[in-house]
C-alpha cells in the first residue's frame, strides 16, 4: 500500500503522457506548484506577518498578474510551451466575477504550463520561467 502512495507521489509523466491530459488538470496542479513559488519568494523576502503575505501574494497569483507574467514569458516560450498555453487558454472554464475573462483565461495558460513542466520533470526550465516572471512582476 505505501509504494503505491509513493509511486504515485512521486510519478513523472511522460510528454505524451502529460499533453494527453485536460489543460484544466494542467492547471490545477499548476496553481498549487506557482502559489508555492510565490509563498517561497516571499517568505525568503522577509515577509513573516501571514496578513503582509497574503495582500503582498495577490499581485503575483491574481489573473491578471499571472496573465501579465505569461504574455511577457511568451516569446521565451518553445512551440510546445506556447502549445500549452495556448491548451490551457482555449480551454471553457467558468471566470470569476472579478477577473477579466482575457487575463484569466491567459491565467489558466500559465497554470497549465506549470503544471505541464512540474509533471514531466521539468524542474530547471520550470525555475527559470518562474525566476524571470515573478522578476518582471516585482519590477
């Protein structure tokens, strides 16, 4: 039972394996792995008052930050990176009242590339990106 828990933990997804899932999923995964790095970058700033971290995280995780990071990464991006995002921003999702339906579907895009890089094992490529798009976001 515990290997099974483990396997699957720790299971790296095959390229074939990864686009042949829905772009929402991408991005599920994706936003947990980016608000990490947020709460990472952050909390290694200096940040400790957890009301200072959450006012100071939303200009990162917002659509609207997260559309910004994307669209300055895009022209960095490989085919199969902008193909992601492109799945992920294509893809029908319900927007949020308080987000612009463009950013948050732009948003979306981000989250599935990050989920995408996280599941195949991406981890220096998936750092790079995200050390240059939150360096444009803290500018």
């Amino acid at each position: 039972m515990e290997e099974s828990v483990k396997q699957r933990l720790l299971k790296k997804y095959t390229v074939s394996e990864a686009r042949a899932l829905n772009p929402l999923t991408l991005a599920y995964i994706g936003d947990g792995v980016y608000s990490e790095y947020i709460r990472r970058f952050l909390v290694s700033g200096g940040l400790s008052n957890v009301n200072h971290l959450t006012k100071e995280s939303i200009k990162y995780v917002k659509a609207d930050g997260q559309s910004k990071m994307v669209l300055a990464l895009m022209d960095s991006l490989t085919d199969e990176e902008q193909s992601i995002v492109r799945r992920g921003r294509n893809t029908r999702s319900q927007v949020p009242k308080h987000a612009r339906t463009i950013d948050y579907r732009y948003a979306t895009g981000l989250e599935a590339l990050v989920g995408y890089l996280e599941l195949t094992g991406q981890k220096e490529r998936l750092e790079e990106l995200m050390v240059r798009g939150i360096d444009l976001l803290s500018e």
